[in-house]
C-alpha cells in the first residue's frame, strides 16, 4: 500500500502554479512521473504524490526538475487567475479520484497514440517531398548532361565542317597548281581524244544469307527463332569452354550452391552462384524466383522486380505443383513495388497471392495495411 504525500509545499501567481515534492531520501532515478492537463502523479515506492487540478493547464509548456532530493514543478495556467486551492477533490474521497485518475491515463494514452499518427503522417510526407526533389534534382542532372553533350557534339561538327572546307581549298589549290604546270609543258601538243569505251558484262553479287532459299520465299519468325537458339548454345559453349570444374557447368549444382549461401545471408555471393546457373539455363524459373529472393534483401528492388516477373513467366502452366512458388514470386514483387511506393502495383500483386494462396493470414495482413496506406493518401 503506497504512502500519500502530505507533506508538499506549492504556490502560483496569476499564471503559473508551483510544486515542491520531497523525495524523502528515494533516489530520483526511481521516480517515475505521469502528468496531462488535469492531473498529476509522482510515483516513488513506497510514497505516492497525485492531485487532480483544481483548473486545467498547460502540459506541452509545463516543466520538472529533479535534484537536490525535491522534484519542482512548474506549470503553466491555460487560464490566468488565481486558484486559492490547489485540487478539486475533497480529501479522501478515493473512488471519485481513482476514476479521474483513470480517465486521465485514457486521455493520454489517446493523446500519445493521435501524436503518433501525425508523426507517421508527416515522416510520410517528409519522404514523398524527399523524392520529388530528388526526382527534380535527377531531372535537372539529366538535362545538365543532354545540354552538355548537345554543345559538344554541335562544337564536334563544326571543328569537322572546318576541316573539310579547309581540305577542299588545299585540293583546289594543288589542282590548280597541277593543271597549271600541265599546260605549262604541253601547250603546243596536240589533246589526243580517248577511243570509245568496249562493251562488257558487269558482275553483281548479293549479300549472303544465313539461309539458302530467297528471303521472298522464307519465314522470318522461323529464321530469327532457330538464330536464337544458335546463340544461346553458343553462349553455353562460352561457359563451358571456361575454366570451371564439371560441378560449376551444372546449373542445379550452382542453384544449390546459391540457396546455401542464401540461407547463411551471403546474399551477394548468392547473386553470382545464380547469374551463373542462369548463364547455363536461362529457363529454370526458380533460380530467377530465388535470386529474386536475394535481391529483396540486398534492397535492390528493380532487380527483384524484373526476376519474380521473369520467374511469372517460366512458371506455366499455372498448375497446383508451382502454386506456392508464383505465391511468393507475387509477394516478393508486390513488397518491391511498396518499397517504391507505388503501392497500387504492389496491392495488385498481393491480391494476386492471395487469390493462389486466399488461406495465408500474414497476405491478408499486410494486403489490409497497403489499402491503409492508400486510402491515407
């Protein structure tokens, strides 16, 4: 059963109140303090100081200061005057403070949880402002840059029209030069006329073409496709020719490989382990699906995107055995898309997880707080 303090001294004037507490030789680390407008408590077992304000004040301009074994309150009057009493209550009626006492910690818990809210609201819009100077900082760099180039190339064609009009009044001139001492030497010979030209047949050659028959006769999509393919296995042949043991030209081995580093959070040495796998195969969804994976948590969420989109794509048909694979392909583009802050792509997404996997109670959670999020803004 705490002791109340009687034993406190307090004063005002026409707008401030002052209260003197003794500790009574607790330490003033153990004080644990709790005030609003209305109400004040000192907790410092075994005593216990409370009052409830005859007037409401100030609390945002109110002040304690703890030392010399007192604790001083200063407290700022909402209206000046001069009060004559320090409570409102009676003494010893307990039931009647004890409910103001609760009201008042209700009122502060709302107080606390509404001064939250505006501090989230305004970090939010702290961050959107953030972007867009950032956005126009990028914007105005990016045309710095095309200006610059625009002046160096225009100085780059002039320099090249310079030089040519200076070749060709050299060539001029050296032509000049040249017919002039001709006719110098050979002004009293006679011109000799040239003999017509005899006839013969010119010889035209084409282009050639990777395939034999006319391009009028061959199927464009069927060319380029088998091209594709030819490129591909040379591009495998590349890694195969490299200096890599039989285990690292396996591109299993090397998913498994990056799902160990993965799981010990070397998440860049993962990256590499399947950049190589795909290199080997590049339709394994499952190894974008994963490098995906590690490129959330390295924050590199264009790169995640691009993958769980990629690993979308290799996941057909959509049957029930890749399920819960294009679920978390879903989940782990749509949280990029947050990141971003386009939170309408990344709600598109979870609805999409959702609809694959409608039992997971973590997608339901976080697919509610983006709808938050954007009916807040």
């Amino acid at each position: 059963m705490p002791i109340d303090v009687k034993d406190y001294v307090w004063d005002e004037t026409e707008v401030s109140i002052h209260i003197t507490i003794p500790l009574k030789g607790v330490k003033s680390s153990k004080a644990d303090i709790f005030s609003t407008d209305d109400y004040l408590k000192v907790n410092y077992p075994p005593y216990l100081f409370e009052v409830l304000l005859f007037k409401p004040v100030d609390d945002n301009k109110g002040t304690a200061q703890i030392g010399e074994g007192t604790i001083v309150f200063n407290l700022v009057k909402q209206q000046p005057g001069i009060w004559t009493r320090l409570t409102s209550l009676e003494s010893g009626d307990k039931e009647l403070m004890k409910s103001k006492r609760q009201l008042a910690v209700e009122a502060a818990h709302k107080k606390a949880e509404e001064e939250k809210k505006m501090a989230a609201i305004k970090k939010r819009e702290a961050d959107k402002y953030a972007l867009k100077e950032q956005m126009r900082l990028d914007e105005e760099e990016r045309k710095r840059i095309e200006e610059t180039k625009e002046a160096e190339r225009r100085k780059a064609t002039e320099e090249i029209e310079h030089w040519k009009e200076h070749e060709i009044q050299e060539h001029t001139t050296d032509k000049q030069k040249e017919e002039n001492n001709w006719n110098m030497f050979h002004k009293d010979e006679t011109v000799a006329i040239a003999a017509p030209r005899q006839g013969g047949n010119i010889q035209v050659t084409f282009t050639p073409r990777v395939f034999p028959t006319p391009m009028r006769e061959s199927k464009q999509a069927d060319e380029d496709a088998w091209l594709k393919k030819q490129a591909e296995s040379r591009r495998i042949a590349d890694c195969e020719d490299s200096d890599l043991s039989a285990e690292e030209k396996n591109p299993q081995w090397l998913k498994d490989k990056g799902d160990g580093f993965f799981k010990s959070g070397n998440y860049l040495a993962a990256v590499n382990a399947y950049n190589l796998a795909i290199r080997l195969d590049s339709k394994l969804p499952s190894i974008f699906s994963n490098r995906a994976a590690c490129h959330l948590k390295l924050r590199n969420f264009m790169k995640c995107i691009e993958d769980s989109s990629k690993a979308l794509e290799l996941f057909t048909p959509p049957v029930l055995a890749n399920a819960p694979a294009r679920a978390r392909s879903h989940a782990r583009r749509g949280t990029s898309f947050c990141e971003l802050e386009l939170y309408i792509e990344g709600l598109q997404d979870y609805e999409a997880a959702l609809k694959i996997n409608p039992n997971n109670r973590q997608l339901e959670e976080d697919a509610e707080k983006i709808r938050t999020i954007i009916q807040g803004s």
